[in-house]
C-alpha cells in the first residue's frame, strides 16, 4: 500500500483516493471523479482519461504531452454532482509547468452519471 500523497492534493494517500478509481472502482460524486482525472493527467494515465469520457464526447486517441507536469489542482466550485445526482458541474484551476513554460488551466467541467458511473462530458475553458 503506498501512503504517497495523491497527485489531486486531497491530503490523502493515492492509494485511498484516486488510486482505487484509477483501478476501476466508480467515483462517488463529480468532484471525485473531476480530481482523479487530473491526477490521471499527472501520473500519465491516458487508458484511465479515456475510460472516464462519455462515449458521446470521448476522442477515439488522446496523446498526454510527455513534457507537461501536471502540479497543483484548486477546486473553485461545484453544482450537484452528488451521489444522488445524475449531472453535476466543477470548476477548477489546474497548474502545469514544462522545461520551458508554465501556466494554468481553468475549466468548468460537465458530468453526467449513468448506470452508477460519472463520466466527464465535456468543459468551458475560462
């Protein structure tokens, strides 16, 4: 069992946070799931992005840029996207930096729950 933090900045070990989702336990609510897709972008999980994308919206390839380091995630707000939900919405600001660059992303993510899953649909990047 590994008690390194986990990459979404929970304060929780990977291994009790996004790590079991990563290995194919559903996520409970929106925001769960919003913050294992970015520790999925920081620990170059392209099967596991994929895998979490509604079939309606999901690219049929997504190449991870090898030189981007996904380093810090802020969860600015949420709407539904509760166990009890069926669509929820999180904003958020991620950090990334290369050798050469750095920046941040700031998306409001739409979620959708279906047959007991969540799944990212699509964002609007601010």
């Amino acid at each position: 069992m590994s008690t390194d933090r986990c990459p979404c900045l929970s304060g929780n070990p990977y291994d009790e946070c996004c790590g079991p989702l990563h290995a194919g336990a559903p996520a409970p609510t929106a925001e769960r799931l919003m913050r294992s897709r970015f520790s999925a972008f920081a620990l170059g999980l392209p099967e596991y992005l994929l895998r979490s994308w509604h079939p309606r919206t999901r690219p049929a390839s997504l190449d991870l840029d090898p030189d981007q380091r996904w380093t810090r995630l802020d969860i600015l707000g949420t709407r539904s996207g509760g166990p009890f939900d069926s669509a929820g919405t999180v904003t958020f600001r991620a950090w990334w930096r290369s050798d050469t660059e750095r920046g941040t992303l700031e998306e409001t993510s739409d979620f959708v729950r279906e047959g007991g899953h969540w799944y990212y649909v699509d964002g609007l990047v601010a």
